[in-house]
C-alpha cells in the first residue's frame, strides 16, 4: 500500500513541533512522503535529519498546492482520506478503506477549507472528539495496518535492536553502499 500524508495550513510561529511530529509519525509508520503547504526551513531540516539517519527514503516536499495535489492523487487512481472529528468514526470505515493501494491522508493545523470536505472520498473521525492531528494520524495508520507498521525495517541506517533495559543502535550502510566495517554499535545516543 502506498501512503502519503498532506499537511494543510502549517503555522510556522505555531506548528514547528507538531508539524514536524506529523511527519515523524508518517515516516516511522510507512509513509513514503509527506506534502506540506508552506515552507519551514526547520521541519526540511529536522525530517529530512531523520529520514537520513534512519533510512527508508522518506520524503518531504514544502510548498506544495494542496488542492492540486489532492486532485492529481485521485486523477491518478488514488484516494483521499481527510482526517477530522466530524467524519465517520474510523471503525465504521476502515475496513472499506484498508481495500485501497494507494492512499492519501490528509491533516489539518488551522481550520480546514470546506472544498476538503468534498473532495475527500472519506472523513474520518477518530473518535468524535477533539484532539491532534499526530494521535489521530497514528491511530488511523495502525487501525489501516494493522499493527503491521511496528515491524517495518527501513533495512538500512539506523536500527534499535530492542532491549528490556538500556540502548542498543547498529549503523547500516546506505542501499547500495558498501560497509567499511561490520556494524558499529552506538550506545546511549538519543535521535
Ligand atoms: N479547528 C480545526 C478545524 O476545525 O479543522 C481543527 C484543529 S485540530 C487541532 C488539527 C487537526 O487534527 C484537524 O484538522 C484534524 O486533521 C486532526 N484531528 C483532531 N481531532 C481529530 C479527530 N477526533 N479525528 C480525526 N482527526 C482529528
């Protein structure tokens, strides 16, 4: 299943942290890009960071048109999830949307344009509730995955071999670059 995440209406002075959360999230759990409208030099450089560091080519494009992206994505087969409390509340619709292969979330920072709403193929509701949009983007990806996406291997970069107690990190080559050494093990290094 290919999986983009579009943010709306960033905030600069407003939304670094949660905007780049978004992100984060849509990486971490499979997304392959996140489109954002407007440009914010420190999300480019602290998604883009992470993106090398642990790999997996996930991508952020800045200043994007959302309509025209939005209309291109389903132009080309693919579908629009808006992510909002006043939608259909996920367990009612998750089950239709997880039939798709290539999907398209969208989530809001300020209000939402009303044309969303229409061009959306769903609004989704998790849970009728205000909250965020990384919570609700987190728990759509699960429900959507299944859990799946708590086992992905970007299979290069960065990997956290799990342990009950302290941290262990192995740094593996790039696709397609040669490792120099065995692994290096990192000890005590936060992201
Ligand atoms: N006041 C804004 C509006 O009317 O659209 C919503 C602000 S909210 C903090 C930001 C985003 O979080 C929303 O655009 C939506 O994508 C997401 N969000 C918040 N609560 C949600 C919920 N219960 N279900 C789905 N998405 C939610």
């Amino acid at each position: 299943m290919q999986i983009v995440v579009l943010r709306i209406g960033h905030r600069p002075e407003r939304d670094k942290r949660i905007t780049t959360h978004v992100g984060l999230v849509a990486r971490a759990f499979g997304a392959k890009e996140m489109l954002l409208t407007g440009r914010d030099p420190s999300i480019e450089e602290s998604i883009g960071d992470v993106a090398e560091r642990w790999g997996g080519g996930f991508k952020l494009r800045s200043d994007v048109a959302w309509r025209d992206e939005a209309r291109r994505w389903k132009d080309l087969g693919g579908k629009l999830v808006h992510l909002t409390m006043y939608g259909s509340n996920l367990p009612s619709v998750i089950d239709e949307i997880r039939g798709c292969d290539k999907i398209m979330i969208a989530v809001g920072a300020e209000k939402v344009p009303a044309e969303m709403y229409d061009l959306a193929d769903w609004n989704v509701a998790v849970g009728n509730q205000p909250h965020s949009e990384v919570a609700a983007l987190a728990l759509f990806m699960d429900r959507l995955l299944e859990g799946k996406e708590l086992e992905i291997d970007f299979g290069e970069g960065l990997k956290i071999i799990p342990t009950p107690r302290g941290k262990t990190v192995i740094d593996r080559p790039a696709r397609g670059e040669q490792s120099s050494e065995p692994c290096s093990e990192e000890k005590g290094k936060e992201t």
